[in-house]
C-alpha cells in the first residue's frame, strides 16, 4: 500500500502545475477560474492522499522504537538524580 501512495504523491506532484489552464480565465465553477477549480480540487486531492498515508503507510514500528527510546531515557536520568 505505501508504495501505491508514494506512486499517488508522484503522480500529484507531475499534476501540481496546471500550465495547460494558465490562460483560461472564464469561470466555470461558482464563478472560479477552471486554474482555480483546479487548484481547490488538487488541494481536496492531496489532503485524501496524506490521510492515506496516515492511516495505511505510517512507520509504527519507528514510532514504537522512538517511544521507546524516550521511555528509555526517561528512566535513566530519573535513576542518575535518585542516586
């Protein structure tokens, strides 16, 4: 799954500039520009993308070893001003 995300970020960054509707300036959508219309359904887009990511591609077993570290640290310097 995470590759599949990473392709997905990839492949929004490619679509990030809309240079093919620069020029278009008639409104389309509730009165915005398709470049702006664009860019509000890139950034809907994107949110989902990073929601994914969050969810089905987060390092846990990092964050375990992070926490764990922490605690770790914690431990000790609560042993060395004991003593």
């Amino acid at each position: 799954m995470s590759k599949l995300i990473i392709a997905a970020a990839i492949l929004l960054a490619l679509f990030h500039q809309d240079f093919w509707w620069w020029n278009d300036v008639e409104p389309i959508i509730l009165g915005m520009p398709i470049g702006l219309a664009y860019h509000v359904l890139f950034s809907l887009l994107a949110g989902g993308l990073w929601l994914l990511a969050i969810r089905y591609a987060w390092p846990h077993k990092l964050e375990e070893w992070a926490e764990g570290q922490t605690q770790h640290n914690v431990d000790e310097n609560q042993k060395t001003t004991e003593q």
